[in-house]
C-alpha cells in the first residue's frame, strides 16, 4: 500500500467497531497506507485533553493527514499545504479522500448526483433514528436515557430500510453505477444496524450488503480489528 499524495502515512482514529471503519473502509479501497488509532470510547479516551486538541467534539473517526515533505503545486488544493491536516465528521472525510485521490465517486455527473443522494439520505434518514436508538440504549448516562423513543426510532429505520430495498430493485450492484463512497457510508451503517440485530431487510439489501462484505478492501478493513475487539 501507499500513500500516492505524501509519504507518511494518514493517521485514523477510530476502529471497524464504530463510524471508523468507514474510513479505514474507504482508505483499503483507496489502498492508501495508514495508521489506526483506536480510542477506548467507554473509558472516555475521547475526551482527554490530549484527543480534544486534535478533535475538539472529543469524537471517532477523526483523519490526520501528515506533512507532506513535497512542495505543493499552485493547483493541489490546501489540503497537501505543509501543515498537518485535521479532519473530523466521517461524511467529510469520506468527500475529502475521495476528491484527494479522485477515486470513489461516479464521474458522470447525473450519477454523481446520486451519490451526494445517497450521502444525504445516511446522514439525514438511515442514520439518525440508528444513533437516537444507540444513544438511548447505552451511549448515553443511565440517567440521560428515554426508552419511550425507541418505537419511533425503529419506526423511522425501518421506513429508511424499505426505502433502501426499493431502490435497489433496479438491479445494480452498487448505488450508483460505480462502487463509491455512498456504498461505504450506506454500507456501513447497514451493517451497523444488522450487528444490533435492528429492523428488517429485504433480501435485496441482505444480498447488497453481502457484496459488499466480499470486496477484498472491506476483508482487509475489518483485519484492522484485533482479537480482543
Ligand atoms: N457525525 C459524526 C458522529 C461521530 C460520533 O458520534 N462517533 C461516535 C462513535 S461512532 C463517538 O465518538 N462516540 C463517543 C462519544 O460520543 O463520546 C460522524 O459521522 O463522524
């Protein structure tokens, strides 16, 4: 593996357990090198001054790119200047490496479309009733926790999960006419809900999510993990 932009390799914190894995995920596509540093979250590792100097939000994943000792040309955008980079939310990382490495998101702009589609759709309907429901069973404080909310977060998944067999009915393979970044952030996040054993998926989402569990980047992602996880 290399790191075609710079020499040193990204630094990812995070693991394959949390939204992490999206970006080791995406950087196996890419086949770039990196270093993954996973944060103990029920320990509150995320928030030692140490990580809140990187991250602030004091969350997982956060992406470090190195220095780059090379000279940027004037059209290599801010990102390869010689100050490390910090990025946090895992949507924008997963923009930021894509459009560093120009891999992973159609090229067809109609398809392209799609994809922030798709981008928009996990971040604003498959996700967020996925994460309330998380929050509430065991995120958050005993104290902070209201299980009344439950019915309608599963309401509310379960309304994105239909949506998500529907359009898949059109027979690709992919979300969009290509594997990219939208099969990652969705794909994840399906996963993500079948681990909590939450809602039901039509076969076609069960064979998706298959496909995609068999990309040779996906086998080496999940590597990451150690036998302790
Ligand atoms: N919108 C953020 C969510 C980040 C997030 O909530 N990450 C979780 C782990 S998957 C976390 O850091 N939890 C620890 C905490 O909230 O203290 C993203 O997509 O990056």
């Amino acid at each position: 593996m290399n790191n075609a932009q710079n020499d040193r390799p990204y630094i990812v914190y995070g693991s394959m357990k949390n939204r992490g894995g999206r970006i080791i995920w995406a950087l196996e596509e890419l086949e770039q090198s990196y270093r993954v540093v996973d944060l103990q979250l029920f320990k509150g590792e995320q928030r030692q001054p140490d990580y809140l100097n990187i991250n602030p939000h004091g969350k997982v994943p956060t992406l470090v790119i190195p220095h780059s000792p090379s000279t940027p040309t004037a059209e290599e955008s801010s990102l390869t200047s010689s100050e490390e980079e910090v990025i946090t939310e895992s949507l924008a990382i997963l923009l930021t490496l894509a459009e560093r490495h120009k891999s992973l998101l159609p090229i067809d702009i109609r398809e392209r479309a799609q994809c922030h589609h798709w981008l928009a759709y996990c971040a604003t309907e498959l996700e967020p009733p996925l994460w309330t429901h998380a929050k509430h069973s065991f995120v958050y404080p005993t104290k902070r926790r209201v299980s009344e909310i439950f019915p309608s977060c599963l309401y509310e998944y379960q309304r994105a999960l239909n949506h998500i067999e529907q359009m898949l009915s059109d027979h690709r393979s992919y979300l969009t006419s290509c594997f990219s970044i939208a099969d990652i952030f969705v794909g994840q996040t399906l996963m993500w809900g079948r681990s909590r054993e939450l809602g039901e998926r039509g076969v076609l989402t069960e064979a998706y999510i298959k496909r995609l569990k068999a990309r040779p980047a996906w086998q080496r992602a999940r590597l990451t993990l150690t036998s302790e996880d």
